[in-house]
C-alpha cells in the first residue's frame, strides 16, 4: 500500500532525544505523498532542552509540513467529528503518554487527538521512547497492546546495559508500521534488537 494521500496526523511528545529521529520519519513520509498534520504536546511546546528550542523545533515541523500544528485541546477535540486523520501517528510516544493513553486520561492535545481519533474506529500508531518501558510503564505497554485500533512501532532496548528499563521504538519502521496498520495488521515482529 502506498502512502500517497493517506491524512496522518503525527503527534509529538516529550521524549526530546528521538525527536531528530521522528523529524527524519516526517519527512520520508512527505516524500511518499502522505498528507501529514502536526500535533504537539505540551512539553515539546515549552521545553527547551540540549536538543534544541522548542521554537526552532515548532518552526521545522511547519516549514517541513505546511501546516499550523494542532497544539491545544480546543483545536484537537474537531478530530473525531470531523474524521481529519485516515491514520494517527504518535512518535515519540513518552511514558507519560502511554501510562495516560491506556488509562483514557485526555489533558493534552496529543490525548485528546487520539481519543478523537479512535472513536472513528481508525488505527493508532505509537512509537515508544521510555526509560521506564520496561519497569513501572510495563503494565501500559502491555494494556496498549491488547487494544483495539492501536499498532506499535518494533522496538527494543536501547541501552540494556546501563538503562536496563528503557525502550525506544525503530522511527525508520514508522512509514511500515502505517502501511500494515491501514490494513488492520501489526507490524512483526514487535520486539527487535535496538542498533542505535
């Protein structure tokens, strides 16, 4: 299935070291045609870190996109009635979103454009990047896997010997990860030896 037309909303959170890894995964699927609208969280909205500017960071999405990012939950609740997104993308997808995403917790737009997104019975992706995969967030991790319309992106441990909790999705597996997701399949397998 080829990407070409197919309205993706990616959605941003505050794992800040992936982002540069996402932004490249953005822009592959630009180049195959999709049609990507930004959504961005609260914490890539204000924090700036030793991976860049939250400005300068807004400021390439919408160069990269065209497209003014969905950044409140006023602007994301429209999702849902609308039927914006033929797919959702969350990449980074935090531990702090995952714990609230399989608990139902909507206090972002991210949240919020996912919920709305899901009621139209539509595939949601996440790409995991968590120091806690693997220990308190484990139970979420496993939650999402078992519900409907949610797809992971493979991942696997990123540093098992001095973080031995931590998980980080393959980004350059997103653009797979859609195409089987519009299909109604998860990408296998799930979990993959992690090369940085």
């Amino acid at each position: 299935m080829e990407l070409k037309g197919i309205r993706i909303g990616f959605a941003l959170t505050g794992s800040h070291c992936t982002i540069e890894k996402v932004i490249r995964e953005i822009d592959n699927l630009i180049n195959k045609g999709a049609d990507v609208t930004p959504i961005i969280s609260y914490s890539v909205q204000k924090t700036d870190s030793r991976f860049g500017k939250a400005y300068e960071l807004i400021n390439e999405i919408i160069s990269k996109t065209g497209k003014k990012p969905i950044m409140n939950i006023v602007e994301a609740e429209p999702i849902g009635p609308k039927k914006l997104f033929d797919i959702m993308v969350i990449a980074p997808c935090s531990g702090n979103t995952l714990a609230k995403l399989a608990t139902g917790i909507t206090d972002t737009p991210v949240l919020m454009a996912a919920k709305a997104h899901l009621r139209n019975n539509r595939p949601l992706v996440l790409g995991i990047s968590t120091n806690d995969g693997l220990s308190i967030n484990a139970k979420n991790l496993g939650l999402v896997l078992n519900m409907k319309n949610i797809y992971i992106v493979p991942f696997g441990q990123d540093n098992p010997t001095k973080k031995i909790n931590s998980i980080v999705s393959h980004m350059n597996l997103i653009p797979d990860t859609i195409k089987e997701a519009l299909k109604g399949r998860q990408l296998q397998p799930v979990l993959r030896e992690y090369k940085t």
